[in-house]
C-alpha cells in the first residue's frame, strides 16, 4: 500500500520578507530565490521593480533587483564569483538593512531581530558560531551534517557561481524549475535556507532535512514506500526467473508495528486463481486493431 500526504502552504507574506519563525518557510523563501535567480522572476514572490513606487514600504529602490539583472559573461569565472558574492550581500545585508531602516516593525512577530549577513563578516568569522554545527558533524551522515554560517555562505557562492557558468544551466535560464534531485538546485536551496535560518534565529536544517522539506517529503512514508518496491520486484525476479509462482510467490505485508517474534514484515501463499476475475485466467485473448483511414 502506498501512501501519500498533503502539501504544505505558506503564506506569501511570511515567506517574502516579514516574519519567517519556522524552517519551512525559510525553505519556500528559498525556492522563491532559486526561481529568481534561475526560472521565471516574474512570477516569483522575491521579484521586484528595479526602481519601485515612492509610496512603496520597500523603500524606494531594490536593493538587489539591478545586480539579478545584470549577469556577467559566463566565460568568465571571475566575474561571476564577484557578482555573486555582491548578491549576497545584497540579499542577506543590504536588503535586511533596508527594511529595518524604512519599517523596522515589518519584523516585530519575528522570533527574533533579523541580523543582516555581509561576506567580509561571515568569512572573518565576526558573525556566526561553529560550535553547533562541529558538534552535529562529529557523528553525523554527510547529507545530515548542519552547515555552519561560514560554510552555508560559501556554498551558496560556489553553487550559484558553478550554475551560472555551466552552459547547460545558462541555456535554460529563465525556464528552470528547482529539482530536489539535482544537486546543485539542492544545495543552493539548502545554502539559502540556513542563511535565512541564521538571519532570523531559525534553527538551520541539515541538507537531508531540506530535501525533505521542500520536496514535501516525509522520510517514513518514502522509506515504507521504498521498501515496498523492492518486494515487487523481488518477485517479479522470480516470474522472470520461470520459478512456479504458486510456491515460490509470497504475498508480503508491511506491518504498522512489531509482530510476533520482533518482525516488520509478515509473508503469506497466494491464494487460488478466481475464474470469474479476468485478470486471474489463464486463457488469453488476442485482439487486431486497424486504424481508421
């Protein structure tokens, strides 16, 4: 049996710029980021005019919006570290600077003050601490490791500036659609996610637990699913292998909890063939189609 669970919804206000107070909705922000910078901006919730409305409460001009637009050459590896490296902090400094300046109560339901996050402090080492993040990577797997400030910070620049110079990626720029299962979308997710997380106090998430997140995907249901597939498939190797199915075929089910004897799983004969059942019969029927001229 396959399950299956709902999707999660957040508020575009929470995950935009006001009040982010839990993981998800520094994951959904981060996957506002990641169509802006690589799908279509326009639809994305971080998409703003270069230079706004007077009466705006953003201010009047995007602080970022002008460097998005304004992409080096891809053969030069350079430039496009630099500009990214200006992104950042256009989007983790600048702009938090902005709106604390021009409506400091935007943040008044945040867990905390937001702290603007520049490049030059992040690498000296003048914000952020390691301990936590050591600590967590002492015993955990890789993909279940926390990423530290300094080291969410470099691999936001190294997957951004590595995507902006992959030709592959720059050919579909503008139409790409973030892929929990490409690398380089996941990790720039995860970067971003633990540099808003760090911004606003938010516990940062391991890239395990981003994945998850953002694919909506709940790691015991995935798992049980998983697990049930490999069943399948063991006995479709025993059909393929010609093995007489009424002996060798077993139906198997995954228990809710430990049975008896400490089991997950509790196997059982196939029952009898049902004439009645067309899909039980042995007989086969062949039909001709011809089309219409």
């Amino acid at each position: 049996m396959r399950y299956k669970h709902a999707c999660v919804c957040v508020c575009v206000c929470v995950c935009r710029c006001s009040t982010p107070t839990m993981p998800v909705h520094c994951v959904v922000w981060a996957k506002e980021l990641h169509k802006l910078l690589f799908g279509d901006r326009v639809n994305s919730h971080l998409y703003e005019s270069d230079v706004l409305d007077k009466d705006s409460s953003s201010g009047p001009e995007s602080v970022y919006m002008h460097i998005v637009q304004a992409l080096p050459p891809v053969d030069d590896a350079t430039a496009v570290r630099t500009w990214a490296e200006r992104l950042f902090d256009a989007l983790f400094g600048a702009d938090i600077d902005k709106r604390l300046l021009i409506a400091p109560d935007t943040y008044k339901t945040a867990i905390c003050s937001p702290r603007p996050l520049y490049l030059a402090a992040v690498r000296s080492g003048a914000v952020g601490s390691d301990t936590e993040a050591q600590a967590a990577q002492a015993a955990a797997l890789p993909d279940q490791r926390l990423l530290s400030l300094r080291s969410a910070a470099e691999l936001w620049i190294d997957t951004l500036a590595g995507m902006m110079t992959n030709t592959a990626s720059r050919a579909v720029l503008g139409s790409l659609a973030f892929d929990k299962d490409t690398p380089a979308d996941l990790d720039f997710v995860t970067a971003s996610m633990n540099l808003r997380a760090y911004t606003f106090g938010i516990t940062p998430q391991s890239r395990f637990a981003v994945k998850s997140i953002a694919g909506n995907i709940i790691p015991a249901i995935a798992t049980t699913n998983a697990i049930a597939a490999g069943f399948e498939v063991l006995e479709a190797i025993k059909i393929m292998r010609g093995m007489p199915i009424k002996t060798a075929c077993k139906y198997t089910s995954i228990l809710r909890g430990l049975g008896s004897g400490n089991r997950l799983f509790s196997s059982a004969n196939l029952g009898a063939p049902r004439p009645r059942y067309a899909c039980a019969r042995l007989h086969a029927r062949r039909v001709d189609s011809y089309p219409m001229r």
